[in-house]
C-alpha cells in the first residue's frame, strides 16, 4: 500500500472511530437537527458537562463538528450532514441480508 492511501485510510478510520459511542452519535444526531450548546447537549445526554466537552473535543478533532462563537457561549454544528445517513445506508444493507443484495443497496445509497 502507497503512503497516500495508507495515510487516508488512517484518517477515515479515525474518523469511524470518532464515532463508535452512543453519546458521541447521540451528539451527532443532535446536530444533524441545528446546533446546539454544551448544556443543552450534558441535558439531552445526561452526562456531565465534561464528559461532554471531552465527546465534543473529539468530534471537532476529526472534523465533524466545528463550534461557533456566541458571546460567551459557543454553539455547535456538524460540518456535514451526511453521517446518520451513512449509518442509516449500512443498518439497512444489514438488515437486508447482506451479500449480493447489500451490492444493490450500497449503490441506492449512493443515489442518495
């Protein structure tokens, strides 16, 4: 494998990573919604402003978040809004069965 694609596949690892928690994609599907601060995500997740802090750090670090300014107060958006979509693309082809039927559905997603 050249370093270009090692080094990509690297980064999109990273980024699934990112994701592989179930406050981390509650945040992410918070946002697909608008954005949102830290306190009304700690309410929404039932965590502690930290531990939300340090889920939002990460998000932002691979890219999927970014946060905006408000006086004292920062909100938080996503910077696409494709990723409950790919989530929702693969529980479906799983649903499905997999295999030669999963090929036909990767390609609907694709679509859209």
């Amino acid at each position: 494998m050249v370093t270009s694609d090692r080094l990509r596949l690297e980064r999109r690892a990273h980024i699934l990573k990112s994701l592989a928690h179930p406050s981390r994609l509650l945040i992410v599907e918070l946002l697909e919604k608008g954005p949102h601060c830290v306190s009304e995500l700690t309410e929404a997740i039932g965590s502690d402003k930290s531990t939300v802090s340090k889920h939002l750090a990460l998000l932002k670090e691979v890219g999927l978040v970014r946060d905006r300014k408000r006086g004292t107060w920062s909100d938080y958006e996503l910077t696409c809004d494709c990723v409950t979509h790919l989530i929702d693309c693969v529980e479906e082809g799983m649903a499905e069965g997999g295999g030669a039927q999963h090929a036909g559905q990767a390609s609907s997603c694709r679509a859209g």
